[in-house]
C-alpha cells in the first residue's frame, strides 16, 4: 500500500483492524471530557497527526453477528477428535460438537462471534504484534521490518513471508505513477479527508459525536450514518485519540439490534516504544514452518487472468455508486473452486438456511446468496434485496 497516499492514517490502523477480525469495550461519554470542536473532516485528518506513532494495549472484540460462538468449544486437535469418535459408542457421534473441526470455517466464524482478546504492540509503520489470546493458547501476527510471521502455537506452525526490496521501497516513499490524475491532493490530509466525506455525502451522514473515554484517553467520536434504507448498517463509530490520533474503537450497529453487532477497543493502552524482543520471532524448533514464495506476476493471478476490460471497470464505478446498498457478484466460474471446498464443509447446512434458487448465510451485518446455478452475491444489506439483484 503506497505510504503518501494513505499517510493520514495512521500506521497502527491496520493491526488495530488485523486484531478486530482476529480477535464489553471501555467507550463512554463524560460531561467532563471538554476537547476543542473539530469537524468531521478534522477528525479524519487528526489520524494523520502520528504515523510514527508507538503504543502496547490490551484490545477485546465483542461480536454479535448471529453465527454460533465457537470461541467456548475446546480448540482441540483434528486428531483427538477422531480418537474420541473411534471411541464413542454407536450412535453418539453427534456429540462431538462439528466445530472442533479445524478447518478454515470454523476458524472464520470464530473470529466472527463471542468474545475474544489480544495484546497490541506497534513502534512505527514497520514493527508490530497482535498476540491473540486463546483459551489455554495464542496465535501471533508478527511484522518485524521485512519479516511477515504467522504462529499458532495450538498447531503447532509457523507461516513466513519476506517483503520484497520494491514492496519496501514502494511502502517508504512512492508516489503512484498516476499521481497528478487523482481529484485531491495526495500529500494533504485535509485534501484527502475532504474529498472522502464529499464523495461519501449522498450516502452516507457524518455527525460529530460527544467527546469520550476510551482505556483512559480523551477521543473524538465520528459517527457514520448509512442513508440506505436496504443497508444491514445502522450506523458505524469511531472514536479517535485527540493527543495523538490513534483509533482507539470501533463500533458497529446492525439494523433491529439494540446491542452493537460488532465492537472493538483497547481496554488499555500505553503511548511508549515496546521493548525490541516484543517483535523479534524465533520459529519453535517442534513447529512446521512453510516459507510464503514471493508474489510474481505468474503466482499471485490465476491462469486465466486478464486485464480490466472497460465493463469491468464500468462495473466497479457502479458498485461504488451503489453505496451502502451496493451488491457484489461473483459468476458460477469464479466461485466454484470456493464453493466445492465450503458446500463440502460439515457445517455448511448449519450455518446457512434454504431460500428461493439456494442458501443464504445471514449475519446482523452481511449476508451471502449462495444460488443452485453456482452464482454468489455479497452485501451488507437485506436477504430480498439480494433475492431481487439475482433475479435481474
């Protein structure tokens, strides 16, 4: 991701959102909080204020989607669970419970439900550390300057990927070729900030919140209110640290639900540099270690790929204009691999419901249209409204 162009967020914004997916909240209103009024473009511009920034904290993310939570079945290897089954008498299998399966499902859905914990560690844009906290284990994403580590220490491995000299390079200091095209000027924040809420306007309604405390800081809220009446989103706020412009929570409210769907935020934080050994990694020498190759452009696309046709991009303008009410659509070609792999799945027909030509996973956020024809389509909005953009 080029370093200017996203230069007013700052560099701990994408740990904090790593641990929110992979992870109540301390937010509250004070009539003691006094801050200077800020607009809301001020507000997104005062996260640019720190992009060196260093911090340690504790962070939750509490979810409340509708999906099962996974996080109070044991994490127990693939193994011991088919021992258990060899051992069980017949016609008690059903027992076990399906998600103990570790698969990439059920891992999915339990970063989308319950409670769940990590440990924040971050000294500028090139060392950072969520420590995600399981129950009697831990899972680690690592970046360490060139080194990208991955550890799960309930299975065992270890995942690693070297950034390239160019992927360097191009995060330090590159401008985009295509600079002087774009509508606002990429080296000011207030440029940017501005343009995003402009563009954002017909869409969406930015109000400025109460100050807050969050883990013991003074933040600025911003809320953002879909104008969608299809949207799943009732409205999403983030509150900012005013010393320093560090996002401190999220939160995210579903249509119907008087309880936040999802919620993140650092239940305490500290603004010094971590200790180096927080970000220096060792693999186990009992861990299997798999070593990520380096993209290229033969790898990293499909052997069919071909470049944006004039439709496509045509297509990607009018998703954008769509909004909060926007659908995605993925042909049958596309998402067969997917599908073949998730349809197979043990906890496929549990998690998703029948519906008119197919199944549709329903969350408080998102819904998925998985059709008979192989077709799949993708929004944060209403089961019918997908129903209508399938039947055009």
């Amino acid at each position: 991701m080029n370093r200017n162009l996203v230069r007013w967020a700052p560099a701990v914004l994408a740990p904090v959102l790593i641990a929110a997916t992979a992870i109540g909240v301390s937010v509250s209103a004070h009539a003691d909080v006094v801050l200077p009024d800020k607009t809301a473009s001020q507000i997104l511009q005062l996260i640019s204020t720190s992009p060196g920034v260093a911090l340690s904290g504790h962070v939750t993310k509490v979810a409340n989607l509708g999906l099962p939570n996974i996080n109070l079945i044991p994490n127990i290897s693939q193994a011991t669970v088919d021992q258990i089954t060899k051992n069980m008498p017949k016609g008690m299998s059903d027992f076990i419970p399906k998600a103990t399966v570790q698969d990439s499902l059920a891992t999915a859905i339990g970063f989308l439900s319950g409670t769940q914990e990590a440990n924040l560690f971050v000294d500028g844009p090139t060392k950072a550390r969520v420590q995600i906290l399981d129950p009697m284990s831990e899972r680690d994403l690592i970046r360490n300057g060139s080194d990208i580590w991955y550890y799960d220490a309930s299975k065992q491995t270890v995942s690693h990927y070297k950034l390239t000299a160019d992927e360097l390079a191009l995060e330090k200091s590159g401008l985009p070729t295509d600079s002087a095209t774009l509508p606002f000027d990429i080296n000011s924040p207030a440029s940017v900030a501005d343009y995003f809420i402009n563009q954002a306007s017909e869409t969406t309604t930015f109000t400025v919140g109460r100050a807050a405390r969050v883990a013991g800081q003074d933040a600025y809220t911003l809320t953002m209110t879909p104008k969608s009446a299809d949207s799943l989103i009732a409205s999403i706020t983030l509150s900012v640290d005013a010393a320093n412009g560090v996002p401190l929570a999220v939160e995210v409210n579903a249509v119907g639900q008087t309880s936040p769907a999802f919620e993140v935020s650092f239940d305490s934080v500290t603004f010094a540099a971590p200790d180096a050994s927080i970000f220096a990694f060792t693999p186990p020498a009992a861990a299997k270690l798999t070593e990520i190759p380096t993209p290229t452009w033969s790898n990293q696309l499909p052997s069919n790929a071909k470049a944006p046709t004039a439709a496509d991009k045509a297509e990607l303008t009018a998703l954008q204009a769509e909004g909060w009410s926007a659908v995605l659509q993925i042909p049958a070609s596309q998402a067969a691999p997917a599908l073949a792999a998730i349809k197979g799945n043990i906890l496929y027909n549990d998690l998703t419901k029948p519906v008119a030509g197919g199944r549709v996973l329903s969350t408080a956020l998102l819904n998925v249209l998985i059709l008979d024809d192989g077709r799949v389509f993708v929004g944060a909005v209403t089961t019918n409204r997908l129903l209508e953009i399938a039947a055009r």
